[in-house]
C-alpha cells in the first residue's frame, strides 16, 4: 500500500501559534511552566562537501599502508590529501547515482580539534543503499536521492584525509573496478542546541512538569523562536506532549494505555487496549535539536505498523550518551542534505545508554513511513541503535529500551512482538518486488535485506528482546 502524504495538526494553526496567544481548552496544549525550555533557535549545523580526485600512480604512495599496495596496476583511487577544513564530527562518501554501488575501500583520517592528533586511518562502511527510501516511491524518485556510504562519528574535528580504492579482482561486469562519477566527502557539523532536561513528573520521574498546575486549561502562549516547521513537528505529537515539548515522557502500562485511547480519537481498537506496554521516555525532534527546515514539510503515513525493523547506524561507537543528540543531528543532516531523502530514516533510535529518541517526523504514535529497510518501509517503523554491533555486543540498557520501545508502538496496533507477519516487498536484492514475505514482528534489517545490519551481535539479542517485549505487553 502507497503512503499518503498529510500535513500535521494544520500548518495555518502554527503559524496563529507563532504569532499570538490562543484560548484553547486541550490540556496538552498548555503553555510551559517557568521550568520547561522555549523553543530554541535552529542549531547551526552545516555540511561540507569536497570533491574526491583521483590520486597519484603506486609509486607515488607510501608503501605499507593498509589498502594502499604499491602495485603499479592497482584499481581506481581517488581521495583528498591531508587538509584543514572547519570544524565537523561525521564523515560519509556521497556519489551521483544512488542505483551504482560501490565495490571498494573507503578510509579516512581526521584530525581532532582538542589535541591536534591525526588517528589511524578508519574505515567507512560502503553497503548502505539498504539504508533508503523504496523504490518507486516519491521519496526514491524526487531525483535529489544519492549514492552514499554509512555515516561514521569522530567527533569534533578539523583536519581530514580521505582514500576511495575499488575492489581489486572485480568481475568484468562492474567496468574494471571503476568507482562511482560525482564522488564527495561529507562533513557534517552538527551545530550546537540546548541540553535536554526532564519535562515531567508523572509516575514518579524528576523534572519539571511541562504544564501548569490546577485545571490544565488556559491560554497558549506563543513560544519564542518556534518556526511554522517546529510547530508542525512539534504538533504531531499533541496530545501526547505539549506543544514546544523536548520529551514524551515515560508512563505506566495504565496511563500508557488510557493515553493511547485518547490520542486515537476512538481509532483504536479494543483488542489492542490489553497488549499496550508503558511507554518509555522519549525524546523529541525539538529536544534533540532538529533543524526542521532542512526536511521536507508534511508528513508520509502507511496504512498500520505490523512489525519493527532493528538496525544498528553502523557510525561507530566513539561517543559518550551525552553526544548522542549531537550524533542524531549529523544523521539527519547526513540523510537530508547530503543523501536526498526528505527527513532522517528511522523512526526512531535508540543510544548506547538507552535513551529512546523520535526520529522521522510525523508523530511517535502514528504509523510514519521511513525510509530505513528499502523493499519493507511501509507498514513497518525502523529503530536504529546508534553504533555499530558487528563485533562489539550491544550495550544492556540499549537492548532493553529496544524491548520497551517495540511494546508500547507495536502494542498500539495490536501487534505480538513474538509473532510472525506478512509484508509485501518493494524489491531489493533478497526479495523480488511484490512478493509477500513472512517475517517476524520484530526482525534485524538483514531479515529483509541482504545485508550485515544490525550487526551480528545485535541481530542475537532479538529472540530475548521478542519475549521481552510480550511480556511488556502483558502477553500470556
């Protein structure tokens, strides 16, 4: 089934929201108390993006170097020399043809803004076009859509090389090795935003509640700095946080529940309302500090979510919890600007101490087309864990606000994260397009796509995390 594009709660409502006080009765539309943040300014991210030459014949190149043989018939290498570049934290190739592939070897070397140190040469996962809108649709098909390698985090840095090789030994059909035209590193700022801070005290947790005490009925005060695309994000999660919130916050299975009935509007069905599991904490777009300008306006919707793809984000593990904002940031500006697609891909993600995050903007409990597991993005939501968990086991608290998570969303359709379902492909090199796949509700990336996602000891966590997740449910 087609995704369909709506607007949020009303573009026009937020732009009245943006300029004047509004009486209106809904309790999750009124204005922050003294403790809550205004909406910040939009970060000041920014993206380089530097062309790839080729570079000089094997004799012009240090011998020893990993990747880097000394052979004078070697296969095409392009890259950039050393240089000094402003400040970023997240590199990636981007090339013209987002159908070519890149068979080879992507390395860079960056430098680091604290002590001026070069690190060793680290490699870029080049597989990442399993990473991406399906085929046919709007998102594939805007023509801004790129070729790109995964995304890798090094932190604050302002000094880069970087060293493209083809696969040596490639079949004749890939054209002697040759790597992809329009070859360019990205270099992501992720810019800076507010920390994020507890906005609620339900159920026992600190912070500071997001509304006033008393009746929970007043005026809506305009919050200062909020554009018309914050507003519209920000509204699609209404009635389940205020406007202008940086976090849903975590609710009980009773609470979980009764929110979920009323957010639905009376959608949601009876079956469904036993198998609702507390909601974790999440933080917003707005907490994290997205740039809503940079993504598309609106939002895609499918028709249900029937299952939960687990993805790792293959950008490394060098960062600590408290740069995982900072991280999300350059993942979505590395999806946007630097790879074509409308919003950042997965619905959600997860960091390395379990801190649950929105991702694609539409609203965290409506069923949002991603563009995260090409062939099985519709009728399905991604989780991405940041990291990468090929050969480092994922950290305990990740896993289980995976279970948490994939209770509560699957819970709201009524779906067993220990059961099995039916999607229908949109084609991909494991699937031919239209053929109907079972699969499990909750599966790994490679489940439908042939591809190492989520990394082979993240993939061995899910048969646990299934159970956990049912028994969040209430699942006999």
């Amino acid at each position: 089934m087609r995704g369909f594009l709506a607007s949020s709660i009303g573009v026009a409502t937020a732009a009245a929201l943006a300029a004047l006080p509004l009486a209106l009765s809904t309790p999750a539309l009124a204005a922050p108390s003294q403790g809550a943040a205004a909406a910040p300014v939009a970060p000041a991210g920014s993206t380089q993006s530097l062309p790839l030459a080729p570079l000089g014949t094997a004799a012009d190149r240090s011998p020893g170097v990993p990747g880097m043989s000394t052979s004078p018939r070697l296969p095409e290498t392009r890259g950039l020399p050393p240089r000094e570049v402003k400040r970023f934290s997240l590199v990636g190739v981007v090339w013209d043809d987002a159908s070519t592939q890149l068979f080879g070897r992507v390395q860079v070397r960056t430098r680091t803004v604290a002590t001026g140190t070069w690190s060793d040469w680290q490699d870029i996962e080049t597989h990442n076009g399993e990473h991406a809108p399906d085929l046919g649709t709007l998102e594939s098909g805007s023509g801004r859509v790129r070729g790109s390698t995964a995304p890798l985090w090094v932190g604050d840095s302002d000094g880069i090389e970087v060293r493209v090789q083809a696969e040596p030994g490639a079949a004749a059909t890939r054209a002697g090795a040759r790597l992809p035209s329009g070859m360019r590193i990205e270099l992501v700022d992720p810019g800076a935003t507010d920390p994020v801070t507890v906005v609620d005290a339900k159920n026992g947790s600190s912070g500071t509640a997001d509304e006033p005490e008393g009746d929970d009925k007043g005026d809506v005060v305009a919050l200062p700095g909020m554009t018309i695309e914050t507003a519209e994000s920000s509204s699609a999660n209404v009635p389940l946080a205020a406007l202008g919130a940086k976090e849903i916050t975590a609710l009980d299975k009773a609470d979980s529940t009764a929110d979920a009935v009323l957010a639905s509007e009376g959608t949601l069905s009876a079956a469904a309302r036993p198998y609702i599991g507390p909601r974790p904490r999440i933080v917003t777009r707005l907490g994290w500090g997205a740039d809503e300008s940079l993504r598309e306006s609106g939002f895609v919707y499918t028709s249900t979510v029937k299952a939960a793809f687990v993805h790792h984000s293959a950008s490394g593990n060098n960062y600590a919890c408290k740069d995982a904002p900072a991280v999300l940031r350059s993942l979505y500006r590395y999806h946007v600007v630097s790879s074509g697609w409308r919003d950042l891909g997965y619905n959600f993600a997860v960091d390395k101490c379990g801190t649950v995050y929105e991702g694609r903007a539409g609203g965290v409990a409506k069923a949002v087309l991603g563009a995260h597991t090409m062939g099985f993005n519709t009728d399905s939501m991604g989780v991405a864990v940041l990291g990468t968990y090929t050969s480092t086991a994922p950290p305990a608290a990740a896993v289980k606000a995976v279970a948490q998570l994939t209770a509560w969303k699957l819970g709201l359709f009524n779906r067993d994260p220990r059961a099995k379902t039916t999607l229908k492909s949109g084609g991909g090199n494991r699937f031919k397009k239209g053929t109907n796949v079972k699969l499990n509700v909750i599966s790994g990336h490679r489940d439908g796509f042939a591809t190492e996602c989520p990394g082979k000891l993240l993939y061995a966590q899910l048969p646990p995390t299934r159970t956990s997740s049912a028994k969040l449910q209430g699942r006999p």
